[in-house]
C-alpha cells in the first residue's frame, strides 16, 4: 500500500468571540469563507513582512553612493590588511591539516 502525501494542513487559532464576528463578517462582505479570508489575509501580510525584509529601499542619492563604492572602492585600511591576512593564515592551515 502506497503512503498517501497530505496537500494540505491545518492552522488553528483561538480568538474572541468579537474577534471572529469582526472576521466573519468581513469574510462574507468578500464573499469567501471566513477560513479562506483568513488565509488570504495572512498570506498577504506574509509577503509584506518578507518583502520588507528582502528588499533595501535607498534614495537615489545613497544608490549613487553604493554604485561609486562598488565601482571605485577605497584603499584598503591597516585593520581590513591584518583581517585579510588572519583570514588567509587560518584558512591555509585548516586545509593543510585535512589533506
């Protein structure tokens, strides 16, 4: 006998009673179920919440900044030297001691 695969879960959440009136009724003013409304209403947060995590919005003058940076970036200072150099020195003796 094969396993079937679940296509769906289920999220439960505990409110108050005005709280699921205030739902309910905005769910049929939609015209969906107050499950399907909520789902929705969720799922749209959750993409504001992680749109607004994976994008960095700038001004234009801050864009121009990052741009010339990337393009013509400083010299390098005495403590980003010895961070490169601490760097290279672990990292060639940890892959000496795995051959």
């Amino acid at each position: 006998m094969v396993d079937s695969v679940k296509k769906e879960t289920r999220i439960t959440a505990r409110v108050t009673p005005r709280v699921q009136a205030t739902l309910q009724e905005a769910a049929e003013l939609s015209g969906a179920t107050i499950n399907q409304f909520i789902v929705q209403a969720a799922l749209k947060e959750a993409h504001r919440v992680l749109e607004a995590e994976r994008i960095i919005t700038l001004s234009a003058r801050d864009a121009e900044t990052v741009f010339n940076l990337i393009e013509n970036p400083p010299a390098p200072n005495e403590l980003l030297k010895a961070a490169a150099l601490k760097h290279k020195q672990y990292f060639s003796e940890s892959n000496s001691t795995t051959r």
